[in-house]
C-alpha cells in the first residue's frame, strides 16, 4: 500500500513474498518497454494483413464487375439471330443454319471466357 505499512524488520524476519510498490513499478516499465517493442511488429503484421484485404477486395469487385458479361454476351446472341439476322438465317438450309448457330454458339463462349482469363491474370 502506500505509504509503505509493512515494516521493513517483518519482511526481514518472516519468510514472506514482499512486493514493493517500487518493485511493481519497475516491473510495470519493462513490461512496457517490451510492449512498445511489440508495436513494430504488429504494425508490420497489419500492414501485412492489408495488402491481403486489399487484393482480396479488388478481386471481388473485378468479380461482381463481370459476374453479368455471360448474360449479356448471351443477349446479344440472342438479339442477333432473333432480330438482326432473322431473315437471313430463314433463308439458309438446314445445315447451314446449323453451322451459323454452331459458330455463334463458339463465339459466345469465347467472348465470355477471355475477359475472364484476362481478368483472373491481372488480378493474379
């Protein structure tokens, strides 16, 4: 306690586990000093941390940026041969009807897959 009411004859005398205030306090500065010593290295692991939120982050949002490109490749597939090309393709045969649609159908996957691959390396 303080003031000091413990005798310094009675910590002399008896065999006790005396802790002063002094003593406490000198514990207490190392035990900040080491935790000051710690700052640095938890700051170098939030900073870490981050860097991994961040890419973490843009990545998502390049996701959900092209999480619509199928639909709207597809709509503009669908656009073209129900609108654009209608007449033309009702005027082919059979199997060169089957060719166009076989060729657009080609052409839709390859128009959604290369943005992504794009998108999946520049974020990688």
């Amino acid at each position: 306690s303080v003031p000091r009411n413990v005798e310094a004859q009675v910590v002399d005398t008896f065999k006790v586990d005396y802790i002063s205030i002094d003593a406490l306090r000198e514990t207490a500065e190392i035990n900040l000093s080491e935790r000051k010593k710690e700052i640095v290295e938890a700051r170098k692991i939030i900073q870490r941390k981050l860097e991994e939120f961040k890419s973490a982050y843009h990545q998502r949002q390049l996701e959900k940026a092209l999480k619509n490109i199928p639909k709207e490749i597809k709509a503009v597939k669908e656009r073209a041969l129900e609108n654009v090309y209608k007449e033309n393709l009702e005027q082919l045969d059979d199997s060169a009807r089957e060719l166009v649609l076989e060729m657009m159908d080609y052409m839709e996957k390859k128009c959604i897959s290369v943005p992504m691959r794009l998108a999946k390396e520049v974020v990688s």
